[in-house]
C-alpha cells in the first residue's frame, strides 16, 4: 500500500500540487505570526536603561507596599514618585560628586508625546552619545535624543510646562529605545524644573547611606536602580499595541488556515472516491485504503509543513518592518528564530492535514466496490457527521459568546480583540456548514436559470449536481467575506459607538488638553475659571491602588482627581447606587464593575494610595455605570498625588455668551502649550482617527487571511478541474464549442462565488447584530455604517480569482478528451 501511495502522488500531481502548496503557504504564515508573537511577548530589558552607568541613584520612595489576600508583602510601583527635599540633596553633595536629576515635558514641534526634557550633565550616566555637534554651552541651546543631524545649526521651538521657547539644536544624539529626550544647559533645565527627581551619587556608598538616613530617601543599586526608571517594565507599555496586534492576528489566522487546510486535504481523498472503489474491488480491505490515503497525506504534510517553516522564518523581516513603519512596534524590537514557535507551526501544520484526511479516509476504507462502476458520483451526502457536529458547536458556540455580551459584558463589543471570537465561531460555523446550508442558496439563485436556455440548464445542473465542489469553492468565499463584512463593519460599530457614548458622558461645550506629558499649568487654569459665563471641571489623571483594612490590596483604578461640586458641571455619570449630590472631599466614584471586582459597596471605607506614594481615606459615595471609557473612577481634587491636570471641560452657562467665552479660553491658552478644541470637532477627529487606526488594524489581521482564502480558492479549482475532463468532453460531444465550455465553466464558478457571499453575509449579519444589541445596550441608539467598498471588493477579488483560476485550469488541465474507458 505504501507504493501505491507513492505512485498516486505521482499520478494526481494537480491535486496534490493544490494540497502542498495551500498547507507550506499555511504553515510559513502560522510560523511567521508564531515567531513574532513570541517577540513581542517575550521581549524585555531587564535591568536599569537610562541609569545604567549611575553607581547609585537616590530618590524618594518609588514602591508602595501593600499586602496580597494570604497577608503576604507586594511592592507597587509609583507612576510619580516625590521629588528630593533640598536638604536631602544638600546631604548628598557631600558625599563626593553628585549630579541632580530632573525629568520634564519638553516637545518640539512634531516630536513624541512622550518626550522629555533633562539636564546635559545626566548623559554620562546615560547610554546618550553625540552624533553630531556639541554640548549646550548656553541657556539656549539644547540637544536632541535620536534626532535627524539636520536639525544641529537650526532654531526649534520647544513647548515646556511652563510655555514656548526658542532654542538652538547644539547637537543630536544616536536614538536610545527607552525615551525621547531632549536635553538643556543643567541651569535652564532647573529653571524650567527646580524639583530634583533624582540624584546619581558617585561616592563611597556607605557614606551615601549614611547621609540619608532619616530623610525618607532611598539608595537604589544594582538592579534595584530599575525602579528608578520612567519606565520600570522594561519596554512592555511600547509592546502593547504590537501584543494585541500580533495576538489577534495569530488567532484569526490559524482559523483561517487550519479550516482551509482541513477541507482542502478532505476534498483531495473525497475526489478519489471512484479510485478507492476500484481498490476494493481487487480486493483491498478498508484498513488498507485507510493506512494509505494517511500515508500520502503524511508525506505530503510533513514535506509541505517543513517548507512552510522555513519561508516563515526567513519572512518575520517584512512583519516587522510593516508594524514599525506603521508604528505598531517600537524600532527597538528584535524578532529572531526560535526552535519552540517553528515547532509549533510544524505541527500545526501536520496536524491540520492529518486531521483533514482521518475524517474522510474512514468514509475511504467504507466505499463500496459497486461504486467504481457508477457512471456519476455527484449525489452524496451533503456533509459528513463530524462535520456537521462541529458545525453545531461552533454556531452554538457563537451565539453564547454574542449573547453573554449583550446581557453581562457589553463593554467586549467595543474592542475587536475581545470580540473576535464571536465572528469566527459563527462564520467558522457557517463555513462547516456551508456544504448544507448552500443548496437551498443554489436552489434560489438556480431557479431564475431554468427559463434562461439551454446554457443556462447546463451552469444550473452543474452547481446544484455537483455539489460538492461547489461546496467546496464556496467555503473560502464564505470564510474571506463573511470574515470581511463582520471584521469590518463590527469595528465601524465599536467606532460609532464609543463616540456616541462620549458625546452622551459629556455635555462640554470646549475641551482644553495638554500637548505632550507636560499637563496644564496652574496659570492656565486659573485663567479659565476666571472666564465668566463658564462652567469648569479640571481633571488630573491619577492610577490609584486601593487597600481595605490591614493595608489588604483591592485593586488598581484608573481615576481623574476632580472637584466634587464641578463633576457634575460638565459630565452625566449614570448613577447605579449611591447619589451625587453631596459629594465631598472624601468622596470616591467608580463604576460597578470595578466595585464588583475589588469587591466594595457603596458606604465602604477604602485607602487610596496616590501616584507619589501619599495616601487618602475615602468613602463610596456612588457606584456608576459601566461606560465606554470602561472602569474609571473620581477622586477629590486634592488627592492628584503631584500630577498636573491634563484635560479641562468648559460648558457655556446658560445666557452665557459662546463667543465670549470661546474668545476668553483662546486668550487664556495663548503662548502656552495646551490645545483648545470645541468638543463636537474634537470627537469628529477622535472618531477618524481611531477610524484610520482600526482599519489599519483589521487590515493587517485580515488581510492575511484574505489572501490565504483566496490561495484555497484558486487551489480547490485547480485540484477540481482534472475530474471534469469527462463532463467537458460530454458537453463538447453535444455540440458545445470550447468558448461555450468555458463559459459555463466561467458562470457555473460565479454560482458557487454568489451563494458563497451569501452565506457570508448572513454570518456577518448575526456577528454585527448580537455587537448591535450589545452596544446599545451600553450606549443607547448609535449610526449604524456598513462599509460596502470594503465589502464588495473582498466579493469582487474572491470572483475574479475564482472565475479566472476556474478557466484557466479548466484550459489547461481538463480541455482535452476523457480517457478511454472513463
């Protein structure tokens, strides 16, 4: 039996050349997802970046800590630490050289957010080295952290916490991973930031020790100097758009490819059902033709699997330099081959072709002999048991999944990375199905072709006689497109929706927003609350850790530090328990689900442990609803835990003047560097911006997969095309001209594409639905946008592939006579 196995794939090369090629496409993108998922999981500095080279690092307390549900000891790091007391940093000078710190907003035009100011003489203790020109020799020079050498010589105006100024770029340095820094004469930088954040001492560090002591400072060594960093966790926060980005493609892709190499390995035995009745005719036994069809499907797989790997691994490279040129991924990221990531694809791989061929090879082993003379096998069984199992199971799978969003969770409908389960159950679903629920489809689109002629009979007799292969051409298209419409229209509805929920939160008629990581400034709003005829609400981001009693950890909360009486000035949270009216400087709002999950109620007592390691004693005063901005919470305007406000809400009074007021505010922000947005336009621009950002996103994840669909499309009719040889001749015998043929070839494969897509769309249907009902739920009635191009193009290039893949291969491989005695 084994060399009949080898001697068949040798004798069905087309079939078997659609079979390799689609499981080595399958497995080197599976390998190339696998490798760079590992990458950007796994990728981590550990170990100081900036103080590298600092001896020692002294600042104030960078951790707080609290105690985990056994009573055990965890450390939380600060987001703001305390700046040094001036006599902690008088102590210090005396321990031999010393050089303060500071860390400050500092922007130049079109640069990071994230950019940030230091003082020239804490780059020697940094891995910053000059390219190009020289230090600030004065207080108006500056020099550029990885900037373009261009820029040394010219005049740039940086923006600052305390207002725009001009400076001369002195030199620019190599860029560093960990930051953007911009660097000043150490007299201007303590002009623009007196609070020391740091202090790198040089001296013995015994005596440094000793000079602290009793101040509430701490002298970091070692590894422990990464605590001192901005950012203590090595890079994760720059990975997180790539983590999510390359986490869910991974997962789209390998349905997408496991389902398409499955049916495709299934087609290839199913279309050798003649052949094995010809075997058991001359006496093989079921476990003969069972042991052989595997075997040829595991030569075949472990050699296509293998080529797989290989193409992925040499193919990470275009991955990579897509998500960073798109700024998915930092440019510091490394993805390099690994064994454990290729041997998962090879298996995936291997297994997915096996498991293809195990279903049906059992069918193989059944066939009759009385088979082998049956002059047409069209007529079978729709699908197979197992198929329409799993089938089930999926769709079943699909509508809990859509249903536990429309009743508990609805905030998952409003990112495609917690929602994407539910269009691939259901389309995966609909996809197992497709054998079955396409012939009442044919059936509806064969009807208008009985009254069409005679070449109109032969396209309608073809699709609905032949079913399985158009099953089997239809399956991709219900894959790519249903994936497509569902992808697509789903993240327009995530999109819509949280915007109309923001426009619901909000009734602010003016939105002010700091430029960069740099805040407002106290001036600034001082200035707009002295605007008459406004209503003002300031609010300061603060991460928030709370513990209950004995210094037990909650939780941490995501909170804004705001007035209590202005809360209400501007925002409309939805209270669930607890009131609003008499909030007070102890007071603390969060939304029910964070309660639910740090397990408080409405009245309970909490610690709130601040981003500089101060700490509040509130009280649940409200419980809010859940919203698009998820779990969030509001805090009394003291606890800001030395931040600075990043956002002001302006709403015009009522009576009040909306010119004046919008005159006033431009007035209030002029020469500082804080943006003045009217509210309406600010939401315009947010929703084009996420809209260009999720469709660059899903995209990406989808367009993958697309074209792996459209490779199985173009493989199955290829594979399909050498068995019509003999209905071809049958219809040439007839008197139909090869143009003819080709024609109902041409039409019969647009049949199949149109049922295809319609399936596809009922599965989109029900995916955008439970999403719809879902999101309303959460934010009320929202516009509703299909994204026809989108749709309608993915149809189209499933057509046009099918259509000229089908005559071409129906030219080529099928255009001669039958074989005699066929």
């Amino acid at each position: 039996m084994i060399r009949i196995a080898l001697a068949t794939l040798r004798s069905r090369a087309a079939s078997y050349a659609g079979a390799f090629l689609a499981l080595a496409l399958g497995t080197s993108i599976i390998a190339m997802m696998a490798i760079t998922l590992r990458a950007v999981t796994s990728t981590e500095f550990h170990g100081p970046q900036r103080y590298a080279q600092a001896p020692a690092v002294v600042t104030a307390p960078v951790t707080v800590e609290l105690k985990d549900d056994d009573g055990d000891p965890r450390a939380f790091p600060l987001s703001r630490p305390s700046p040094l007391t001036p006599q902690t940093v008088r102590a210090l000078s005396g321990t031999g050289r010393t050089v303060a710190d500071r860390s400050f907003a500092a922007r130049l035009p079109g640069g990071p957010d994230a950019q940030v100011g230091h003082p020239w003489s804490t780059a020697a203790f940094t891995p910053y080295r000059l390219v190009k020109g020289h230090a600030p020799e004065s207080s108006r020079e500056i020099v550029v952290g990885g900037g373009d050498p261009s820029l040394v010589g010219g005049t740039v105006r940086v923006a600052t916490g305390s207002g725009f100024g001009d400076y001369t770029v002195a030199g620019v340095t190599a860029p560093v991973w960990f930051e953007h820094a911009v660097f000043f004469a150490d007299g201007e930088a303590a002009r623009l930031s007196p609070e020391v954040d740091a202090v790198v001492a040089y001296g013995d560090a015994a005596a440094v020790r000793a000079a602290v002591q009793g101040t509430g400072a701490q002298v970091l060594t070692g590894d422990d100097r990464l605590l001192a960093e901005r950012d203590q966790a090595g890079g994760r926060d720059q990975l997180r758009d790539a983590e999510g980005m390359a986490g869910t493609s991974m997962m789209l892709v390998v349905f997408v490819v496991v389902f398409v190499v499955i049916a495709t390995f299934a087609f290839v035995v199913e279309q050798r059902r003649r052949e094995m009745a010809l075997l058991r005719t001359v006496g093989a036994t079921p476990r003969q033709v069972r042991r052989m069809v595997l075997a040829e499907a595991f030569v075949l797989a472990v050699l296509a699997s293998a080529l797989g790997c290989a193409i992925g691994a040499r193919s990470t490279g275009v991955l990579r330099a897509w998500m960073v040129d798109h700024r998915v991924a930092p440019p510091w990221l490394a993805v390099d081959t690994r064994p454990a990531p290729l041997v998962i694809s090879f298996l995936l791989g291997l297994l997915s072709a096996m498991a293809g061929t195990v279903v049906v090879s059992w069918r193989a082993g059944r066939v009759r002999p009385a088979e082998a003379l049956r002059e047409a096998t069209g007529r079978r069984r729709a699908a197979t048991p197992v198929r329409l199992v799993l089938g089930g199971v999926l769709l079943a799978l699909g509508v809990y999944k859509s249903a536990g969003a429309v009743q508990s969770n609805q905030v998952v409908a409003l990112s495609m990375q917690n929602y994407l389960f539910v269009p691939v159950l259901l389309v995966g679903g609909c996809a197992l199905l497709t054998p079955l629920l396409i012939r009442p489809v044919l059936a509806a689109l064969a009807w208008p072709l009985r009254r069409l002629g005679a070449g109109a009979m032969v396209v309608r007799e073809g699709a609905l006689f032949a079913g399985r292969r158009t099953a089997a051409v239809a399956t991709p298209v219900v894959l790519a497109v249903g994936l497509g419409a569902a992808l697509f229209t789903a993240q327009d509805a995530a999109n819509a929706a949280n915007v109309a929920g923001l426009r619901a939160g909000s009734s602010a008629d003016y939105v002010l927003t700091a430029e960069g990581d740099g805040g407002i400034g106290s001036a600034v709003v001082d200035r707009v609350r002295a605007v008459p005829g406004a209503a003002v609400a300031v609010y300061t981001p603060a991460e928030v850790r709370l513990s209950g009693d004995c210094d037990r950890y909650l939780g941490t909360l995501s909170a804004f530090a705001v007035d209590p009486r202005a809360l209400t000035a501007t925002r409309h949270p939805d209270v669930v328990d607890g009131s609003l009216e008499r909030l007070g400087d102890d007071s603390l709002v969060l939304d029910r689900d964070s309660a639910r999950e740090f397990g408080v109620r409405t009245g309970d007592r909490v610690r709130a442990w601040l981003p500089d390691g101060t700490s509040a004693a509130l009280r649940v005063a409200a419980l809010t609803r859940t919203t698009v901005t998820g779990e969030i919470g509001y805090i009394p305007a003291a606890s800001t835990g030395g931040g600075r406000p990043a956002q002001i809400e302006v709403k015009v009074a009522a009576g009040g003047d909306a010119s004046a007021v919008a005159a006033a505010l431009r007035s209030a922000v002029r020469d500082r560097p804080v943006r003045l947005s009217a509210r309406s336009s600010l939401l315009d621009a947010e929703q084009a911006e996420q809209q260009r950002k999720s469709r660059l996103a899903t995209g990406n994840v989808f367009g993958i997969a697309l074209a792996f669909a459209l490779i199985a499309i173009a493989n199955t009719l290829v594979m399909a095309a050498p068995d019509r040889r003999r209905e071809l001749s049958a219809l040439t015998l007839a008197g139909a001209t090869r143009r003819e043929t080709l024609t109902f070839v041409a039409a019969e494969t647009v049949v199949a594409t149109v049922a295809g897509a319609i399936l596809a769309g009922a599965a989109a249907v029900a995916v955008v639905a439970g999403q719809r009902a879902a999101l309303t739920g959460l934010v009320g009635d929202f516009p509703l946008t299909v994204p026809w191009t989108s749709v309608l193009t993915v149809t189209g290039m499933c057509a046009v592939v099918a259509v000229c893949t089908s005559v071409v291969a129906t030219r080529l491989l099928a255009g001669g006579p039958a074989p005699r005695g066929e």
